[in-house]
C-alpha cells in the first residue's frame, strides 16, 4: 500500500480515495496541497528540531575526536563480508524503499562483486564517522488510520520511508556497539531489557 501512496503523491496513478481531503473547512484541491498540509500538520505536532548543518556537524566530530575514547579498536576495525552476509540476511523483504528506490531484494541479490563495494561503503562511512545525507532523509508517507475518516487530516498517521541501504548497515552497527558497552562493563548488570 506505501507504494501505492507514493505513485499517488508524484502524480504517477490515478487517486483511489473516494473522500476528498478537507482542512479548515477547505476541500483541498490538488495532491501537492495535500501533501503541504500533511507537511504543516505533521511538523505541528511532531517535536523534531532543524537537522544541524552538515558544517556544524563537521565542527562536532572534530571537537569529538579530540576527546579521548575508552577503546579505540572498535571505532577503527572495520566491518567484516560475514558481517554484512548476515545484516543483509536478517533484512526484512517486501518493505518500501527509501528515497534512493533501493529494495532489500536489490540488496540481497547483489553479486560478490557489488558485496564487496557496498562493504568497503559501509567501512568508509564507519570510520570516517560520515553518514551519508541519503541515508539521515527520509519520505514521510501518510497511512490512514483503520476505519477513520478520509476527509480529516488527523486521521493519518506518518510513515518514514528510509534507505534500506542504511538499514542494512544497521544491524552492523548495533551489533559492535553491544560488545563495545558489554566489554567495558557500561551497562548495569540489573538491566535485562534490550541486551
């Protein structure tokens, strides 16, 4: 359905909704209106804060690699091809794609060859410590609450669309940062829930 919602929102198929969208009182005319009032509605009630700038998060990793780490092996080793066969094997199929239209069955039939690359992507990206701008955007999708109004704005909720690219790397990620917290003993032995 995501999909479907998508190709609605670029033009590329005919609407399926039977009710018009209505804001203030106003039958919205046109897709890119309701797409901007879906726009104004979510940031009303969303508590997300500008993104920083790609040079003030620059400034931030330098002034961060000045400080000093508990273990630097784990921000310098790189990430393993059995390390990515496993993350693309737990990836989840028949999810919408992010903005770069990449699928985790794309991503799960790549040959040896594009492995290799995508790996030396994730290596670079990790210890270069920059997370491609493709990768922190995502497409907000509306999704009509069950058997809510079409008419009313609230009656959708937002779905984020991200790079299955980046979620792929993910798990990776996740995976080295647990042994990182687990060998420098930085979760309290009590805690049980998301070990």
């Amino acid at each position: 359905m995501v999909p479907k919602v998508i190709k609605r929102i670029e033009g590329k198929r005919a609407p399926t909704r039977v009710e018009p969208l209505v804001v203030d009182g106003h039958v919205l005319p046109s897709w890119r209106a309701e797409a901007e009032a879906f726009n104004k509605f979510y940031a009303s009630i969303g508590n997300c804060k500008d993104t920083q700038s790609e040079k003030d998060m620059k400034r931030e990793r330098r002034e961060l690699q000045k400080r000093p780490t508990a273990n630097q092996r784990y921000w310098t080793t790189e990430f393993t091809m059995a390390e990515l066969e496993l993350a693309i094997r737990k990836g989840k199929t028949g999810k919408a794609p992010g903005r770069d239209s990449v699928t985790q069955e794309m991503i799960q039939n790549m040959s040896p060859s594009a492995k290799l690359k995508l790996l030396a992507l994730y290596n670079r990206t990790w210890t270069e410590g920059s997370v491609p701008v493709a990768w922190r955007t995502a497409t907000i999708v509306p999704i009509l609450k069950g058997w809510k109004s079409q008419k009313e704005i609230s009656s959708y909720r937002p779905i984020s669309l991200t790079s299955t690219v980046s979620k792929t790397m993910e798990p990776m990620v996740n995976a080295l940062l647990y042994h990182y917290l687990e060998e420098s003993k930085e979760l309290d032995e009590s805690q049980a829930g998301f070990r």
